[in-house]
C-alpha cells in the first residue's frame, strides 16, 4: 500500500491541479491565436475583396 503524508497528498493535488491550469492556458492560448489567424485571414480577403472593385471601376472608367 502506498502512504504519503497529507501535506504530501495536498501537494501532490495542487501539482496536478497547477498542471491542469497550465494546460488550459495553453489551450487558451492556441485558440486566440487560432482566432487571430482567422481574423487576418478574412482582413486578406476583404482587402482582396476592395481591390477586385477598385479594378472593376477603373474598367468601367475606361468603357465610357
């Protein structure tokens, strides 16, 4: 049979639980940067979106 101390036994609890918090942050932190790829992502496509317009007028322009 395994024996630790309580103090031991409380130790062991808060490294684990230290562990698990450590975890989530990281989660945390892959989903904002996640999050912040999408975000340029759809910056990229709406500034593609513009310049697509922009050349559309500027061939309108030219046909009148």
């Amino acid at each position: 049979m395994l024996y630790c101390s309580k103090d031991n036994a409380q130790n062991i609890g808060s490294t684990q639980i230290e562990r698990e918090r450590e975890r989530e942050r990281e989660r945390e932190r892959e989903r904002r940067e996640r999050e912040g790829e999408r975000e340029r992502e759809r910056e990229r496509e709406r500034e593609r979106e513009r310049e697509r317009e922009r050349e559309r007028e500027r061939e309108r322009e030219r046909e009148s």
